[in-house]
C-alpha cells in the first residue's frame, strides 16, 4: 500500500476532508481548518493511503517521546471489510516498532450505544494486533472512550492528563 504525507497544503482535498467528516462523530473531530493548522504546528503525522491511485484513508499520528497518540484511523466506508485497515495498521505497527502507542475509541462497554457492534469489532480489532486496554477512561459528552496501548509500558491517568494538557497549548474548543 502507498503512502503519502499530508501537509496543511493539501487542506482542500476534498476526498480526505470528506472521509474524515463522515468517518468520526461530530463531537469527536476537531474543525477541519484547526486540525489542518495543527497538523503544521504539532508535527502531526497526517498520512493518506492507496492502493493503486486509490484513495483508501489516512491516519494521524501524534508522535512524541514517551508514545504515539494515534489520533485519527479511517478507512472509505465501501472498502472496509476487505482488509485494507488491517494493511494500514501494519504498516503503522511497523513504522512505529519498539515505540509505545496509544489510542482513545468509544467504549465497547457503554450501553446503550447506537453503534455497540461496530465498536467491539473495533476493540476486537486492535487487541488481535497487540494493543491492550489500559484501564484508563475518558468521557466527552455523553461517550465513553476506553484507551488502548501497545508496547513497551504503562499508560496512566497522568499520561493522559498530560498528553491532552501538550494538545491545549495548541487547541481547545471553546466550553
């Protein structure tokens, strides 16, 4: 699969603004232009992916010191299933090798939910390739996020209390 990195330059691609507004709830993205300057001023890894000249998805990596923040991890809705996001974690599995990493999704154990299956076909995903819960959960709004690791380490409430502190200094939505 062939990769190519972002930049804030190819903010008006339409096809990757698309399948990042569709791919994640509203109240889980960070308004387009923002992230796009934040891609620039955080040294975000903003990566697309293809098969061919295919547009397949991206992910965004928040590369730091102690671990990688995968941010964001979207596959186009018509090609999920056939093992493209599989190829795509691969490849990141491998890019960031030896590394911690870690990663929020909604909770599988949140009920009622409206997407309870897709999220434990998510959860499923990620620990059949190494990552681990951590025990460590957030609440936005009214979803649950459960954190999940792979890698060397532990992953703690400070941790996050300080990774989302590096992220205001940045951005933070107005309360």
């Amino acid at each position: 699969m062939r990769e190519k990195q972002i930049t804030p330059a190819d903010a008006g691609n339409h096809v990757l603004r698309s399948l990042y507004e569709t791919a994640f709830p509203e109240n889980e993205q960070i308004p387009w232009d923002d992230l796009m300057r934040l891609i620039d001023q955080m040294s975000l890894d903003f990566t697309a992916y293809f098969t061919g000249e295919e547009f397949v998805g991206f992910t965004i990596i928040y590369p730091r010191k102690e671990f990688n923040w995968y941010w964001y991890f979207a596959v186009r809705n018509e090609l999920r299933g056939k093992g493209l996001g599989q190829k795509i974690l691969t490849q990141l599995i491998e890019k960031y090798k030896g590394q911690a990493c870690v990663l929020d999704m909604e909770s599988p154990c949140q009920e009622p939910c409206p997407n309870l299956e897709q999220r434990m076909r998510r959860h499923n995903f990620y620990l059949r390739n190494g990552f681990r819960d951590t025990n460590v959960y957030r609440t936005y709004g009214d979803v649950d996020m459960t954190v999940m690791m792979m890698g060397p380490g532990t992953f703690t409430m400070k941790d996050w209390d300080d990774i989302t502190n590096e992220l205001k200094e940045f951005w933070w939505p107005e309360e």
